[in-house]
C-alpha cells in the first residue's frame, strides 16, 4: 500500500519549484504543467522506489526533463512530416445542403443510416452491406428504401430537395 500521506507531503512542498522548473524547460505553461503532472503521476506509481530514492524531487525533475525531451522529439518528427508534406489544406465550412443532408440522416434509425452510408458513401454492394451488418440481403434493401424514403421527407420538409436520390444504381 502506498504512502498517501508522505506523497501529499512531497508534492505540496515540491509542486511550485517543479512547475517553475517545468516551465523554465519547455517555455510553455500549459505544456509545463501536463509534463509535471504527468511526472508526479509516475512517481505516485512507484511511490515507494521514488520515496526510498536520495533525491526524490530529483527524480521528478528527470521525469520531467525526459518527458520534455521526448516532447520535442515528437514535435520535431511532425515538423518534419510537414516540411515534407506541406501545410494541411484549409477544411471549408460545410455548405447549406450538407448540412440539411446531416440533419435529415440524424432523423433516421441507425440502421438506416448505416445502409445509407455503407452503400453511398463507401459503394458497397448490396450483399457486402448484408454480410458486413450480419443481416439478410432484403432487409438491407428494406433499410435503403425505407432509408431514401425518410430523406426524402425531410429534405423535401426543408425545401432543399426535389424528393429523388441520385445513387449509385446497384439497387
């Protein structure tokens, strides 16, 4: 069992100097304080090695000073990614019909949107469909047309569809 009370101990006295010192290390007060505590968070599970250590604040410093370390490795790979790749392409809003298409698909049973989905978003088949939800053929043929059925309904409600689906023909 560990030592609830010497650990409480220890991180009041220690926490201020181990944040300052986080901070000095990384430059970054929000970064500072998720590597201090995640290096207080290490030391809790080994409580009873980091207690019997010579220099128990010691040892929280080096966790910290590793973390970080292994912070700018991590950041340096994904700089280098970028550099490689470019800038990620800005993700344009989603225009007004996208957005009636997503209401109208939450109003539908699940299974309904999966179909949907699964069919027109991933072209699958009406048989991979049935055999991917573990269902018969028919009911996912039900699921599509009872599917195409309520968008219709609802877009048709919003008056941003003329009531026919444009899919993929494979019905």
């Amino acid at each position: 069992m560990r030592d609830t009370h010497s650990f409480d101990e220890f991180y009041r006295s220690t926490s201020v100097r181990l944040m300052r010192y986080g901070y000095a290390v990384v430059g970054d007060l929000g970064d500072a304080q998720d590597l201090v505590q995640e290096a207080y968070t290490r030391a809790w599970q080994r409580w009873r090695t980091v207690a019997a250590h010579p220099s128990p604040e010691g040892w929280v410093r080096l966790t910290v000073t590793r973390l970080a370390t292994d912070r700018w490795r991590r950041l340096g790979r994904w700089r280098t990614a970028l550099l490689r790749t470019g800038p990620p392409e800005t993700v344009r809003p989603p225009n007004e019909d996208t957005v009636l298409v997503v209401e109208a698909l939450r109003r539908l049973p699940v299974a309904q949107r999966q179909a949907l989905a699964l069919h027109y978003l991933f072209d699958l088949p009406i048989a991979e469909i049935a055999t991917e939800t573990g269902v018969a053929v028919g009911t996912v043929k039900s699921w599509l047309s009872r599917g195409r059925a309520g968008l219709a309904e609802v877009l048709a409600g919003s008056g941003a569809a003329n009531g026919t689906w444009e899919g993929n023909g494979d019905d």
